[in-house]
C-alpha cells in the first residue's frame, strides 16, 4: 500500500503506521479518537497518527450551509488528502458524506449510530420550558432546512433564524447574548462531547425526523486498499449498516442534498427494517411522508463468494449480508420512487429555487 509507513517499536519489531483524517473541530477529534482507540483494541501492534485538516465548511461560517452549494463541504480536503496517500483513511459523521462518493473511494465501515434524533438545547433563562411552551414569536436558531421546515410546521408560534459554526461556537452565541431562545442541534454531537446536560427534549419522529445518517460515523478509505478496507471492516454494525443503506439509498433516489428539506426515520424490528421518508416546502406548509418495509434476515443461508467488493450508495461492507443490503437498498429506491409518483419533485424543485433566491 503506497500510504503506509512503518516504525520501529521498542523491541526492534517494526509495527505498521496508520495515519487518520480528521476535521479540527473538538467533536470531529472525539469521535475520531474514539474510532482509533476501537482499532486500537483490536489491533494492538498498529501505529495510529492522527492528522487534522480544515475543511471548505469549517472555513465559511458567515453563510447558511443550504446556501453554499457544494455537497462535499466537510468533506473535500479530507478526500484530497486521501488520494494524495497522505492518510490512510479519514472519520466523518456519516450525514456529511455525499451519497454519491468520488471515484477510487469507499466508506469502509458504518459505526453503531448514536441517538439520532435532533435535541432542543434551551436558553439558561428558559429552563424548563419546551418548544411548546416557549412564547410567541421565540426565536429559534437551525442552520438545517430540513429541521426548520418540520418545527414550522409543528409549532407555527415560534420562528426560526440560521446559525453557524461547530457547536462550542452555536452553544456560545445561544448562552451569551439573547438572539435566541433555543437552538437545535444534533443529540449525538451533544452526548458525544459530553454534554448530555444539555438537552432539554430529544424531538421524537412525530416532531422532527432526521437527517439521512445522523448519528452514524463512518470510515472512508481507498476502495483499492484491500488491507486497510478489511482492517476497518469489523467495525461495520450490520443493523446501522442497513438502515443508513436504506437512509442513503432514498436521498440519492430523490436527489436531495443539504439545499433541500429531506427526512428520514429507521428502525429495525422482527427482522423488518422500517423507512420513513418525508419531503417539505421550506416553511414545511406542503409535505410528503410515507413508510415502507422490507425483510433483512436470513436471506442468505449460504454465503456466497463475492468476486468484486460491491458498494452500495458508496458503502463496503462484504461481511454483512449482501441479500439484506440490496433490499435494503432496493427499499430506499422503492420509497422515493413513492414520494416522486405523489409529487415530491415539486416540492423539492420549488425549495430549491426559494433556497437559491434567499
């Protein structure tokens, strides 16, 4: 492999040296940490470098993510560096990633997903209360379309304005001045910087789906490095695995990216795994929302021997049921093919314009 490098440990064996992509923001250095000391464990003679990077996204922060137009946003320099052989593979949270990957590059393994609801994270002076309950007119701050198109619609009182930056940023723009009355933020980002406490209310399906892949975090490699693909693999878990094939495989169908308001919801239940899929207009006034089903176990008795490593939506994972995969895949298709038949098209076509002209 042209990447990697080795180094002589103490006993004069030499231990193999894998470098790690991250981005610099506190809660990309978590969980990059945290998917290092996994390999760790698991292959205790391998060197671990960490190498952090910016990104196009971590660099504009005065414009609303929606407006910027580029899919790869927190996620370009890090491939960049990949394909220079200057790391070996690169951590992100999975909803940054493109369903549609760049040439030579795969997502080699999809971690356990985190709470993947969105959470409600309320000014000091209105503890205690909910959305439901904050005044007219409150302010809440989201820099997703997706989130602001749902609450719109959910509790017409309140009104919602952009916020950037990562979240130490979003979290001190809420505490020190009185622009807003609650923001809205990832619960995995939230639990995973150790700031549980500050979640005033998880938004349940009802109130607010997810975004495709939130909470999930995934490894991208090299799709030609054999070594480092299947080092990575035994992190793959198999019900995130196909619940974020069915996620990905719905977005791509409808062609849906950070400009426009796309909403998921999975579960895995009786060897069924459930989508739910939604579309919006920007002020969540026009909607779409179906859910569909489709069987995951035991599909394949006997493993069959893959010639070719297979991606679907730009995920790797040869361990993992190939039948459960494609019908997972195949149900993501299946239930954008639904949204479209009923007109999701349009809607998604008029928020795109209305998100350009704002």
């Amino acid at each position: 492999m042209s990447g990697e490098a080795s180094s002589p440990d103490g006993n004069g064996k030499v231990s193999r040296v894998i470098r790690i992509g991250t981005r610099k923001s506190q809660l990309a250095r978590i969980q990059t940490d945290s998917v290092a000391a996994k390999l760790k464990e698991l292959y205790p003679d391998v060197h671990l470098e960490i190498v952090g990077m910016s990104t196009t996204g971590d660099k504009i922060l005065d414009t609303a993510l929606s407006k910027i137009g580029e899919k790869s946003l927190f996620t370009k320099e890090l491939e960049n560096a990949l394909e220079r052989n200057e790391v070996d593979l690169v951590v992100h949270s999975l909803k940054d990633l493109p369903t549609t990957l760049p040439p030579g590059f795969t997502i080699g393994a999809v971690l356990k997903r985190e709470n993947p609801h969105d959470a409600v994270v309320l000014h000091p002076k209105n503890m205690g209360k909910t959305l439901d309950t904050l005044p007219q007119n409150s302010v809440i701050g989201t820099s997703s379309l997706r989130r602001a198109a749902q609450l719109k619609r959910r509790f017409p009182h309140l009104e919602f304005k952009d916020i950037r930056g990562n979240l130490n940023t979003r979290l001190k723009k809420l505490d020190e001045k009185e622009d807003f009355a609650a923001i809205i933020l990832a619960a995995a980002g939230l639990k995973r910087m150790g700031w549980d406490n500050r979640i005033s209310q998880i938004l349940g399906p009802e109130d607010c789906m997810y975004a495709v892949g939130q909470g999930a975090l995934a490894v991208e490699v090299r799709a030609r490095d054999a070594d480092i693909l299947e080092m990575v693999s035994v992190l793959h878990d198999p019900d995130t695995v196909l619940r974020c094939i069915a996620e990905r495989a719905f977005l791509r169908h409808l062609e849906g990216g950070c400009s426009v308001p796309v909403a998921v919801h999975t579960e895995v239940k009786d060897s069924q795994l459930y989508l739910t899929g939604a579309v919006y207009s920007l002020d969540g006034s026009d909607s779409l929302k179906e859910t569909m089903q489709t069987s995951i176990t035991d599909l394949n008795k006997i493993p069959e021997e893959v010639d070719e490593r297979v991606q679907r939506v730009g995920v790797t994972a040869d361990k993992i049921d190939g039948p459960a995969q494609d019908n997972a895949e195949r149900l993501g298709i299946d239930l954008a093919n639904l949204l479209l038949s009923k007109g999701a098209k349009e809607i998604l076509t008029v928020a795109r314009q209305l998100n350009d002209a704002r």
